[in-house]
C-alpha cells in the first residue's frame, strides 16, 4: 500500500451507535429530509481539491436519522499505480484528535445535551479555578493572571494587531 497516497486520503465518516449488526443501512436522502441534489455538490468539493493536488482521494459518507444517505469514493488510493479509490479503503488518520472531539462536541449540542456557553468546569471540574496570563501592554509591566473565561485573545498574521474578546 502506497502510504504517501493513504497519507492524503480523507476519511469523512462518523458512525456512532451502530445497529448490532455492524452495518448502517442506506436509505434515500429524501426519507432522511436530505436534498440528493445538495448531496452530489460534495463530489464536486471534493474534486476541487483532488485537482489542486491536495489529496489524492477521499470517501465521503453522510448519515442522517440512522441511515446513510451518501456513500462515495472519490479519486485515487495509490497515485503511483493510478488504482481508484474504493470505499472500503483503509486510512492511516494522524493528529485527528481535535477535529473528532469537536465533531463529537457539536452532535451532543444538536442533541442538547451541552450548551456551547458551558463552562469547561461543568464537564472537568479541575477546570474551575483556571487562570491565565493577560497579554503585555503599555500600562501592565508583567503578565498579570485573570479569569481564563473573561479575556480571548484573537492572533493575526505577524505585524497585525490583535482582537481581545471578553467571554
């Protein structure tokens, strides 16, 4: 297997409380209130970045209500070789933490089992004190410790300025 190719792959798939057969059925977009019309410009993204060389190739697959309504394999799995990608393909996923985690995170907000304005604390109580260190200025001389949920600091490219947000 060509690593460098798998490498490149994307995997765009979560599948959470399979049926105790394993497999998801598939179903039609519109029985999930899905437009299969909206469903094929993912074909389309997805080739924009297979043609800018930014991967090789990807599976994409949406599930919705327990059924998956889009399942496709796009570009290629070994460039070398030019063998098209397949939908069983098997990806090598690396730094992939955060990414899942906010996934994750967004379906337990659709669910409504968290709000996005919960404190980390609720969840992690070693959290609830947390301080951090106010950025330099003209009137601070040293970093002075606030509340880790009052201040954000928003960084831009080198030489602009910066944005605080109060939270």
């Amino acid at each position: 297997m060509n690593f460098r190719a798998a490498r490149h792959g994307v995997l765009v798939a979560a599948l959470l409380a399979l049926p105790s057969s394993g497999r998801v059925p598939a179903g039609k977009p519109e029985d999930a209130g899905m437009s299969a019309e909206r469903l094929q410009r993912i074909h389309g993204a997805v080739a924009r970045h297979i043609d800018a060389g930014e991967i090789a190739g990807a599976v994409t697959l949406v599930a919705r209500h327990g059924k998956i309504v889009h399942f496709q394999a796009h570009g290629l799995m070994d460039l070398e070789a030019k063998r098209p990608m397949t939908p069983d393909a098997i990806f090598r996923i690396a730094s992939m933490t955060k990414p899942i985690t906010g996934v994750a995170v967004m379906m337990m907000v659709e669910e409504g089992k968290i709000r996005l304005s919960d404190p980390a604390s609720r969840f992690i109580p070693e959290f609830k004190d947390t301080r951090v260190a106010a950025a330099r200025d003209s009137i601070t001389p040293r970093p002075q410790p606030s509340a880790a949920e009052s201040r954000i600091t928003i960084w831009r490219r080198p030489g602009a300025r910066s944005r605080s947000a109060i939270c």
